[in-house]
C-alpha cells in the first residue's frame, strides 16, 4: 500500500485512468466484433459502417497507448482484408 501523500495520490490518478482505459478498450473490441459480425453475414454496407467505427477507435487507441501503435495499425490492416474479401 501507498504510504507517501504522491503515491497516494498516484494511486488515486491510476484508477481513474483504469476505468476510462476499461471503457474505450471495451467499445474497441466491441466495434471489432461488429467488423467480423457483419463480415460473417455477408453484409457488406454495415461491415463498411462497422469498419470505419472500428478504424476510427483503433486509431485512437494506438494514439493514447492503450494498446500499442503497431498493434493497432495491424489490427486495422487485418480488418480491412476480411471486409475487402466480402467482394
């Protein structure tokens, strides 16, 4: 446990960034599963829709750092090569 009035407050800080990190790496995995939902119907508007939400977060997240910045362009990469098979 923290005993220092900045470790404390450190603690404090690390908490809140864990449940805002929770919540957008929640929404991003949500919008990947949409990408490979639509994909897997055979739907190809909303795959469309659902990709550009999902490139849109991953971007993002790769910005922040909540997952790393080549992970994300190769998740982005990958995602686009399953919509763009649908042709």
């Amino acid at each position: 446990m923290a005993n220092h009035a900045s470790a404390l407050k450190r603690a404090r800080q690390d908490e809140k960034l864990r449940i805002q990190h929770r919540s957008q790496k929640s929404a991003m995995r949500s919008a990947i599963k949409a990408v490979h939902t639509a994909v897997a119907v055979g739907d190809k508007a909303v795959a469309n829709e659902a990709l550009k939400t999902a490139i849109s977060l991953l971007d993002r997240a790769g910005r922040k750092h909540l997952i790393h910045p080549s992970q994300a362009s190769r998740r982005v990469s990958r995602l686009n090569t399953h919509v763009k098979a649908m042709a």
